[in-house]
C-alpha cells in the first residue's frame, strides 16, 4: 500500500518519491493569442496560488508569473546540492487516513512554526485542484548533516489545541510533507486501549519526535523515509495543560541507486508486485470471457441476418404476395429524425469530445508523462484536453443538427456548450462551498476558480462555437438507403422486458462485467492512498468495453428492430450509455462494503464527483453505442431492395 496498514499504533511509514515535476521549456515570447497564455495557465506557467483558504474561510487570489516561467518539470540539474546546502521541506496536508478529500492546511493544528513565519509555496493549478497548500517548516535537514536530537520548538498546549490534537488522532489523522519533491507521511499519534473493570479506557498519545532517513547518491537526494518514536509521546487524553517539546533527528546513507531511478521505489507501493501476476490474471480471465460472449453474440446475429437476408431477397424474387414483416417491413420509419433533435446531436457531439479526450489522455499516460505522486498532472491534463477538444463537440453536434433538418443552430451550440459543463459547474459549486464550510484545502481558492472560468470563457466556449459554425456549413448530407414515409407507423404492443429500462440494464450488464475488477483498482487509487501506474492495462479494458458496448449495442438494435419498433435513436444512445449507470451502482458497494470512508464532506465529494464521472461516461459510450448502431442500420438496409 501507499501508506501503511491504518492500526492505531505506531507506524513507521517509509514513503517518498516523486519524479521532479517541472522540465524546462521554452517560455512564451509573446502574448500573441489569448488561447495559448491561457493553456499555459494550466500547465503551471501561470500560477493560481491561494492562501490561507482554511485559516479565515476565505481565499486570497494570486495569479501571476511564477520565477520558474519557462519550466514545467524540473530537471536533475535543479536536484543537485552541496555538502550542508539547504534542501526545500515543505508540509503540505493533514487529513483522516480514511478521507482522502477531507484535507486541511498542516498549521491548522498547532505544530511548530518557523522563526521567522511561515511561507507558501506557489503551486500550478493540478497541485491546486488536488487540495495541495505546500508552506515551509521549522525542520532543517541540510544535505548530509546528520542530527542527533534537534529540538524543533517548546509549547505549552492549552485545552483548545489539546481537544484538536485528540480529534485528530481519534480520526486517524496522517500528515505529508515533501522533501525535495519527494513526498513523505507521518501520523499524529496513536490510541492504546487499557483494559479496567467495568469498560476500557481510551487513552490518546501525541508523537514528539520524528526521525528522517535519508539516502543520497552523489550531490543528490534519492529516497527519505519518516518514522515517529513510540517512546516519545505526550498523552493529551486529559484537558489539562500540557508542556511538550517537538524533537527531530536525521540520518543520512549513501546508496547506489541511480537519481532517474528513483521513482522505482514507489511504484512498487502500488499493486507491484505483489498483486501484478493477479490483477493480470483477473482481466485476461475477464476480457476472454467477455469477448467470448460478445463473440457468441455475433455469430448468433450474423446467421440470423444472413437467414433475413436470403429470405427477404428470395420474397423479392418471387413478389410475394404476403405482407412484409420483421425489420424490413419498418425501412420507411427506421430513418425518420428522431425527437428532441437538438438534445440529441448535443449528446453525440459531447460524448464524441469526450472520447476525443480520453483517447489523448491514454496517450500521455502512455508515453509516461504520469507517474505515482504527481495525479495534478492527470487533472491539468484533463482540463487542457477538455478545453482544445470543444471543437470537437461543436462541429459534429452541429453537422448532425443540419443534417437531421435542424434550423435553430445557434441554440443547439448553445446546448453543446452547456451540456456537460452545466452539470459539472452545479455539482462543484456545491461541493466547492461544502469544503469552503469544513475549511478544507479541497476548496478552491478564489484566483484558481477564476482561472477556470477564464479559460472556459475564452478557450473552450469559442472553440464550440468554431466547430458549430463549420460543422454548419459542411457539405456533407445525411443519406439514407430508404425512403421516409410522411406518416410514421404505430408501433406494436411489446412486452414489458422491450421497454427502455429493461434493455439498458441488458445493455449495460455486459460491458460493466468487463471493467468492474479494474473499477476497484481504479476506486482505490483515486479514492485511496494507493497509486495506480499500469496504465497498458486499463487501456486494454477501455478498448474492449468500447467493443462491447458497440457490439452490444448492434445486438440490442437488431432486436429492437425486428419487433417492428423503429425509435432506435435514442435507445441506442440509452443502451449504451447505460454502463455509466452500472458504475455509478458500483459506488455505493465500494463506498459502503470496500472503503471506510464517512462524514458529509467525504460523502458528498466521492458521490457528487464520481456522478459527474458517470455521467461523463454515459454521454461517452452512449456516443460508441449510437454510431455502431447507426452503421449497422445502414448495413442492413443497403443490403436488400427497398423503395
């Protein structure tokens, strides 16, 4: 695990690395466009800092031009130090072990301060929306200086800053802090349980002293681990005045292990190795069961076509005489523009951008731009993707309404612009105030949250309209194999089990059981301290759960079809979107059988947001299940002869 087993004793956490997370880049020589100084905003050439978002419930903005402007992750170069030369710690976080968003600011409880005050460091924006406030600390661990017993500060502790300290330690409370980008944890103290007659005691002990571990090769710093002494507490049970003195020792080592291999350490804190030959074992098991059924699917529906296919030919040779039935009999409903045109051509062209997205975030996390400690790099990713993909969403959503008879384009781009980022924006306003009330640091400071709408405004907005506005002057036109009758059919009386509910929860069925053993990894990663950095995997799982929606998708179509129900637009859509519905049943199991997460912040962070999650993924596969269905329609209907 990332962090060690949560018993309410002693720990020892040996924890520490990130790769460095600046590179230097060339820096913007001109403000030319609006556009490019706003994605570089996002890549941290622009910091948003906040301050103090905790300390008052307010946030003071910062936006300005960070000295290391033309840097995005720092090179080995900027890791390198002298014999006694300063290395940055920074304390960053303390929070429930248990909460992985309930994060407050490390001086929220009364820890030593530096002399001379403290100081925030600035932050680019993934650091700022995963509730980083880095601020220095009173520690001094020079390279190679080894400490014995450092007194770090003397405070007497009144009944105020004892009740805090005793919550946390009650509500398991961990703190992290980086040492040279390589991020460490401890925990506050620890609960014994003392037996007396009647009922036990619970008494609460606060950790005095750490001790740091640190190994070097050569000028730079490869590892650091952290432990607290259990013989040196102070037990806090009690309201009374306590005089405590905060201590620290350091010991440093050489060691042989290369500065670019020192990211390998903690990749090992994920599921490697251990659960490896397992979590591989699991998804080929589940993948090749999957794929046999879909495989079986197919089979099945293609000697059915083929049957339809010689039977609907050999009719047309003979001129039957019957009346024609099955799917053939609706080809001039089955082309008819389905209702709400304008939402549904929104819908395709979101879930198109939205899987636009997703294909280039695969790609970065394939080529290793993310690795353990640094996920901020995974939300500022999103967010750029996001905002250069819009055109995406404007050009098919509007191409889609023109071809569909559409007039009202503007309102249509409006409702593409709006479709996922409405939601989006009602979900974290809630939330947003939510931790603003707990005072946390997953509270976005004010300069961030400007940023934010800054590049919504002028980045993404515009570049919806953009594609709205080609996509409504492409030439291309919807041709359909079959002509449209003026008045539609009136579809027959079906069974309850052929209504929309009960064909999305047989479409989504199948394409759930082949990505819920990665949803667990995946849950304890985002949601957990674990860290998640097999990447080939996950990729496998999402090709496959688009193959299957897409197949599922078709079947479910066919069938819808050959009842004579030609409203197969918007089914298709539902039938394959309806995955996201699955996962979202998936949260309440792990929120409640796999996790010990609790509290209302907690709670309505993990169900506000992995909402949002799902329905991101219903608009995204809803897209996959509408274009296979689309294509098989217009296979089926090319094939035999119709006026």
């Amino acid at each position: 695990d990332a962090l060690p087993p949560t018993s309410r004793h002693t720990r020892d956490i040996s924890e520490g690395s990130r790769v460095a997370n600046r590179r230097s880049k060339m820096a913007p020589r001109s403000a030319s466009t609006t556009a490019l100084a706003l994605v570089l905003a996002l890549l941290g050439v622009i910091s948003p800092q906040g301050v103090d978002a905790t300390a008052t419930g307010t946030t003071k903005p910062e936006i300005r031009l960070s000295d290391r402007a033309a840097r995005h992750l720092l090179s080995a170069y900027d890791h390198t130090y002298k014999l006694r030369e300063t290395v940055p710690l920074y304390a960053n976080k303390v929070g429930p072990f248990h909460n992985p968003s309930e994060t407050y600011q490390y001086y929220d409880l009364p820890f030593c301060e530096p002399v001379d005050g403290k100081v925030s460091k600035r932050e680019d924006l993934g650091e700022v929306l995963q509730g980083d406030r880095m601020s220095s600390t009173p520690y001094s661990v020079p390279f190679r200086v080894d400490r014995d017993d450092e007194s770090l500060c003397h405070r007497t502790l009144g009944a105020k800053d004892l009740k805090r300290f005793r919550k946390s330690v009650k509500d398991d409370y961990y703190f992290q802090m980086y040492y040279d980008d390589l991020p460490i944890w401890g925990f506050i103290g620890k609960i014994e349980k003392i037996l007396k007659p009647g009922a036990p005691e619970m008494r609460y002990y606060l950790f005095t002293h750490v001790h740091f571990d640190v190994a070097y090769n050569g000028d730079r710093v490869i590892e650091i681990n952290v432990s607290t002494d259990p013989l040196r507490t102070v037990d806090i049970t009690d309201d009374h005045d306590v005089d405590v003195e905060f201590s620290y020792s350091v010991k440093w080592k050489e060691t042989h292990i290369p500065f670019d291999r020192r990211m390998e350490k903690y990749s090992r804190y994920s599921f490697l190795p251990q659960h490896l030959e397992i979590h591989w074992f699991s998804i080929v098991n589940s993948c090749v069961t999957v794929l046999l059924l879909t495989g079986f699917l197919a089979t099945i529906l293609m000697r059915v076509l083929k049957n339809d296919f010689l039977k609907y030919t050999r009719d047309d040779d003979a001129a039957e005489e019957a009346e024609e039935t099955g799917w053939k009999y609706i080809h001039g409903d089955v082309f008819r523009f389905p209702r709400h045109v304008s939402l549904f051509c929104a819908c395709i062209g979101t879930g198109t951008q939205l899987f636009a997205m997703v294909l280039f975030v695969f790609v970065l996390a394939l080529v290793g731009v993310f690795y353990p400690y640094n996920r901020g790099a995974l939300l500022t990713a999103c967010i750029v993707l996001y905002a250069l993909t819009a055109g995406i969403a404007g050009y098919v959503a509007a191409n889609n309404y023109r071809q569909m008879g559409g007039e009202n384009w503007v309102r249509n781009v409006l409702l593409t612009g709006f479709l996922f980022c409405g939601p989006m924006f009602i979900v974290f306003s809630f939330l947003n105030t939510v931790a603003i009330a707990y005072r946390s640091t997953a509270a976005l400071p004010f300069g961030t949250i400007c940023v934010i709408i800054i590049i919504w405004a002028l980045v993404t907005f515009p570049l919806t309209v953009l594609g709205g506005i080609a996509g409504k002057n492409a030439k291309g036109e919807f041709n359909a194999p079959c002509r449209t009758t003026k008045y539609p059919r009136e579809i027959p009386q079906l069974p309850w089990y052929r209504s929309t509910v009960p064909q999305m929860v047989m479409a989504g069925f199948l394409p759930f059981s082949a990505i819920y053993i990665e949803l667990y990894y995946i849950f304890a990663s985002v949601w957990g301290h674990k860290v998640y950095t097999i990447y080939s995997i996950l990729f496998i799982v999402f090709i496959i759960l688009v193959i299957v929606t897409a197949f599922i998708t078709i079947a479910l179509t066919y069938f819808q079809l050959a009842v004579e129900d030609h409203e197969w637009w918007w089914r298709a859509v539902l039938c394959g979107g309806s995955t996201g519905c699955f996962i979202y049943g998936y949260c309440f199991y792990y929120y409640f059988h796999r996790s010990d997460m609790s509290g209302f912040m907690q709670t309505s962070f993990f169900f506000g947001y992995m909402g949002t999650i799902c329905y991101g993924f219903f608009l995204m596969l809803g897209n996959i299940g509408f274009r296979a269905s689309k294509l098989f329609v217009m296979h089926i209907y090319k094939a035999i002869k119709c006026e």
